[in-house]
C-alpha cells in the first residue's frame, strides 16, 4: 500500500534486484505504475537482475533505466532488440571527487542532471 501510494503522488520507482523488477512489472502490468513513470534500476545486475530488465523493457515498458556501475552491465544490455534508456553511476574517490569513469550519457527527458 505505502509503493501504491507513492506512485500515485507521483514517485519514479526504484529497483535493486531481480525480485524488484518483476514486482514493478506486475505493478506497471496492472495499471498501478503509470508508463510515463520511470524505473530506475540500481545495484549489482547479476544474470537474473539483467533478465528480469529486459524482460520487462521487452514486454513494452520504455521507462526501464537501468544505472550502469561497470562496463560488464552494458555489455550485458547492449544487445537488447529495442532501445533501452541508460544510466551511468559517476564514480568518486574517497574525498568526494569524480574518479576517471564519468557519464557519457544525457539524462532522460524530464529528469533532471544529478537525479
């Protein structure tokens, strides 16, 4: 009830694991998560987090981000048959500034730098 409510005022929806997505696609699926709503997909994508994406993103969901944190996810998305929105985690050493690997990537429409 409480994600229920939060979608409905408004909130984008966030994922960190296989069994996340296939509860937002169930969600998404029955109407409760609008389409226009992003699904940001965050954390390690292990075989199963990666299946799940693009089972949904396959499925129609065009909203479906998922937050790259090492060159291995995107090759692991790159072959998806339809376009997928990405996301690239900037990297920061200890002291708070940006380490070498920096987003190459604009953010979506609507969303805006930074979120």
């Amino acid at each position: 009830e409480v994600v229920r409510t939060a979608v409905v005022s408004g909130a984008h929806y966030e994922t960190s694991s296989a069994f996340d997505v296939r509860i937002a696609h169930r969600l998404w699926r029955g109407g409760v998560l609008p389409a226009g709503r992003f699904i940001f997909c965050n954390g390690s994508k292990e075989a199963a987090y990666i299946a799940a994406i693009r089972d949904m993103r396959m499925a129609g969901c065009a909203t479906i981000v998922p937050i790259l944190d090492d060159p291995q996810e995107f090759e692991l998305l790159a072959d998806c048959p339809l376009p997928l929105l990405l996301g690239v985690r900037e990297r920061k050493d200890a002291g708070g500034r940006p380490s070498k690997v920096t987003s190459i990537f604009p953010p979506p429409r609507g969303v805006p730098s930074g979120a």
